[in-house]
C-alpha cells in the first residue's frame, strides 16, 4: 500500500492530503512545457539534459518532428491580436527564434546544450504567446455528456 493511504488511514484530517494531490498539477504552464518538451526530445532522440545540441538541419528537423505532438496539448492564444494560433504555427515561428537566438547556455566549450534550447523555447513560447494547458480529461467528460456545463 503507498504511503499516502498509510497515512490517510491514520489520519483523521484527510482533506489535506487530497489537496497535496490536487496541487501537484497547478505548477505553472511554462514548467510544464518544459518538461514535456523534454520527455518528447528525449524519447525521440534519447539525448541527454546537457547533450551538445547541434545547429544543423538534420536535428532542427528531428527536434521540430519530436517537439510538434506536445505543443498539441496546449492551446496558445496570440496576445497583441486576441486570437488563436495553431501549434504548426507557434513552432514555426519559435523556430526561428531559436534559430537566430545567440544567447542560449552553453557548455565549457561555448555549445549549445539540449536543455538550454527547450528553456529557451518554453519561456520564448509563455511570453509571446498565452499559454494553456488542455484538460483531456475534461474534454472526455464533455464528450461522454457527464459534464454539460462546461
């Protein structure tokens, strides 16, 4: 048994620890992007945290290819026009400033590093753009008609 219903068990006050649960999904949206850009490139790649990443167009090729489904689970609403940005689009243009970007981390020998490239497009990505994480969950429930309302 976890030790969370060990404890649940013991204690009389267990509204506290579902709510511990609950939080563990309200980080911020710019941490959440980062780490699933991450998981992505590294399950496509299998490159490390401070693997040197080349500025070639085979691995900006890779990298788009891999990065794409995770920019699908969120919804991005462009702030000077109001409007929404399909995520083909949003990759697109942080492409380019990655691209052009001449200030990412670099290791001891002045190369970019895998994750010095997906912070740099995270925080690029939260601040041009408003950034939502898509509830799957509720989607389903809309879907099933358990939750009208929303």
């Amino acid at each position: 048994m976890s030790a969370l219903f060990k404890h649940r068990a013991k204690s009389a006050n267990t509204y506290e620890d579902w709510a511990k649960i609950a939080g563990r999904r309200s980080s911020p949206t710019v941490v959440r992007l980062r780490a699933g850009l991450f998981l992505r490139y590294h399950s496509a790649t299998g490159a490390k945290e401070f693997d040197i990443f080349l500025r070639d167009a085979k691995t900006w090729a890779i990298f788009e290819h891999a990065v794409l489904p995770e920019l699908a689970n969120f919804s991005f609403l462009n702030r000077s026009r109001q409007s929404a940005v399909s995520s083909p689009a949003v990759l697109a243009d942080a492409m380019f400033h990655l691209w052009t970007a001449t200030d990412l981390g670099r290791d001891l020998n002045g190369r970019p590093t895998t994750i010095a490239v997906i912070d740099e497009l995270a925080y690029y990505l939260c601040s041009v753009y408003e950034a939502t994480r898509i509830d799957r969950r509720a989607q389903k429930r809309n879907w099933l008609g358990l939750n009208p309302a929303r």
